[in-house]
C-alpha cells in the first residue's frame, strides 16, 4: 500500500520549501551585489543581461527571457543543440564539446555595458565554463547560477569550473545527482530548476526595490493577455529589439 499524496507531501514539499528557505538565505549578500550589478548595467547604463545555460538549466533561460513580470533587457544565448528537446544525447554532446562556447558567443552581439548569466547545475562542462571564461576575458561580468556541491562531486571537464570562472556566484546548494526525494535514499525530485526559478526571482525582486527607490524606470514585461498589454510591450520590443532579435 502506497503512502499517498500527504505523505509526498510532508517529505518533498517540506524538504523543497525548506531547501527554498536556506538558499535564499544563503545567498542574501551576493543577491545584494548582483541587484546592484543589474541596476547600473540594465538601468542607467544601458545594457542586457545576456542569459545562458545547457540541458535542463535550459528551464532557466526561458524563464528570465520575454516573460510577463520579467525583464525585458534579457538575451538568450544558446544553441539549438544544446535543448534536449532537439535530442538529448546530442544536447549532453554539445555542452561537453570545446569551443562551442566562443561560437555561440561571437553571435551575440555582446557589448561591455552586458552582464552574462550562466545557468548550470554541475558547472563542470566545457560549455559554460568556457562560456563564462571567455565572457570575462571580454570585459564583461559573469554571475554563475551552480552548486558548488555538484561541482565538487562531478568529473572535471574544462580545466576549472564556472564558479571559478565566475565574478559572482549564487549556490543553488543542490545535492550531487539533484535528486532530493526520499530524504536518505534520493533519486527523485530535483530541486533544481525550482531554486533556479526562485533565486532569479528573487533577484528581480531585490532590482525592482531598488530601482523604485532610486526614482528610476524598470523595464518589465506585461502579460500580452491583461488589456493594455500588448500597448504596453510595444515599446520594449522597439527599444531592445536591436538587440536581442530573438523578440521577433
């Protein structure tokens, strides 16, 4: 007989709302410093953040890119082979495959005023240690999103990893193998995409704050399904879409 729904309950939610609790309070000081990297870069001077990952960290990148509530200034960089969806096996090749980094970079458009967001769970592959490597040696910021326990556990594959690549690092405090359910014996429920989800919003947030303090203009995303969204949104796609010509 299966213990049900109430008993999921208790176990993977509680670890998963527990495991909210302690990243976000893990990660106040440098989610402080990274709100304040936003504002000067987005704000007042101008630029994007340019928004990266591979595999399931994929998740992170649509949900900071054209999404109601979101920043506008947000560019995906990325690759179709690195989606699983387009193939898995081929996605898993992609981001263990040299150079594919400074590929997709060069296809940016980069500029100095950016800021590189780089999405990965294990942060050991080539793909976004080089990405974040080459980003930095370009002048431009990098805030790695990774767990540094992962990192730590997981075979080495580009000479370093993207927390060491990185200027800032916000720990998703993610168990090796992701899994966190059951408790003791974990082999289902990875937590993290949910941490991921929950970090960069908390961001926003902390931007948001800040920005309505200092008298400023945040440029978010409205729903295109409430009445005014659509007018609302025009003049995002005009301001940023020389940039980012993945909102056409």
């Amino acid at each position: 007989m299966h213990e049900g729904p109430d008993a999921a309950e208790a176990g993977f939610g509680a670890r998963m709302r527990g495991h909210l609790a302690e990243v976000g309070e893990e990660n106040a000081a440098a989610l402080h410093a990274v709100a304040d990297l936003v504002v000067q870069r987005v704000v007042r001077d101008g630029g994007v953040l340019l928004v990266a990952g591979s595999g399931h960290s994929m998740i992170a990148v649509a949900e900071a890119f054209f999404r109601a509530g979101g920043l506008a200034a947000v560019k995906p960089v990325y690759s179709p082979k690195l989606l699983p969806l387009h193939g898995a096996a081929e996605a898993t090749a992609a981001e263990r495959r040299t150079g594919l980094a400074a590929e997709v970079l060069a296809d940016t458009g980069y500029q100095e005023s950016d800021v590189l967001f780089v999405f990965s769970t294990s942060g050991v592959n080539p793909y976004p240690v080089e990405l974040a490597r080459a980003a930095r040696e370009r002048g431009i910021p990098v805030v790695a999103f990774t767990s540094r326990a992962c990192s730590a556990a997981a075979p080495r594959r580009a000479g370093g990893t993207l927390a060491e690549e990185a200027d800032h690092v916000i720990d998703t405090l993610v168990r090796p193998g992701d899994a966190s359910y059951p408790e003791n014996a974990p082999v289902t429920g990875p937590l993290s995409s949910l941490a991921n989800t929950y970090l960069w919003n908390l961001l926003l947030a902390a931007v948001h704050d800040r920005v309505k303090e200092a008298g400023l203009e945040l440029p978010l995303w409205r729903s295109a399904n409430i009445p005014g969204g659509d007018e609302a949104n025009k003049r995002f796609f005009n301001r940023y879409g020389p940039r980012i010509p993945e909102l056409d």
